[in-house]
C-alpha cells in the first residue's frame, strides 16, 4: 500500500512484491479498488454536509475511525498519485481493498458513516477537493469568532 500525503505528493508507481497489508486480505471475487483519502473529523462532517448540500448528492462511502479522529472517503484508484490537499493523506490500495457490501467496513476499528448503496461507489476527487477547501474555510471562519 502506497501513502500520499499533502506534503509529499505520491508520484512512484506501483511496485511488485509489496508486502501483503493486513487491511487488504479480502477473496479477490470480493476486492474493490479504490483509493482512501483521510481527514480530520471536523473537516470530514463539514465536507459531507457540503457534498450532500450540492445541485446532486456527490458524496460516495465514507468511513469513521472508532476513535472518532478521522474520516476516510473513497475515491476512484489512481487518486493517490495525484492527491495534494493540505491537512489530508490518500492511500493507494491498488485494487488489494476489502469488499464494499455493508455492514463489513473494509478497514478494521472503522464503520460506515456513508454506507455504499446509499451512495456513489466512490467521490469524485475534484468534488471532494472543492468540498474539503471550504470545509477547512468554514471551519477556520467559526474558530476566529471565538
């Protein structure tokens, strides 16, 4: 698995005989690609609300850790490599992901805040992008009236 994060753009390609990742031990019939981005809580809700306040309901499932620290949405595969939003880290699973079908989140010590089905099978990174910008100004705006 390949991390991306804001500060460091992942720009390799994927490599053979990575090491199997504990996370991603699911049957292959039942894998799905698709790459994680995780932010903080806050700026996590924020952004749902601002992807469901949309013209469409833009947002795809989306993951909670159990600590209620981050949230993780999935994105289309290939978003890693390109991925660049300050505050946020998106990590490439290269097709290795777990099953998708609720109520099994894919990602052990997480559930399902948006759960597929009824979302898009992924959020479209430029949405997201849009969405995770004004959350981080939203939330910067709230905390300077304080």
């Amino acid at each position: 698995m390949e991390t991306s994060q804001s500060i460091e753009p992942c720009t390799a390609p994927p490599t053979a005989g990575r090491p199997p990742s504990p996370v991603c031990d699911a049957p292959p019939a039942t894998r799905a690609a698709w790459d994680l981005v995780t932010v903080p809580t806050r700026q996590g809700l924020e952004a749902v609300d601002i992807l469901r306040r949309g013209a469409i309901d833009a947002v795809g499932p989306v993951l909670h850790d159990d600590g209620c620290e981050t949230l993780g949405f999935l994105v289309p595969p290939g978003t890693a490599a390109r991925w660049d939003v300050p505050g946020s880290t998106c990590t490439e699973t290269d097709g290795r992901g777990a099953g998708l079908a609720p109520p099994e989140p894919p990602v052990e010590g997480s559930d399902w805040l948006v759960p597929p089905g009824e979302a898009d099978l992924a959020t479209d990174p430029a949405v997201l992008r849009a969405a995770l910008g004004e959350a981080a100004r939203l939330i910067e705006a709230a905390d300077s009236c304080r």
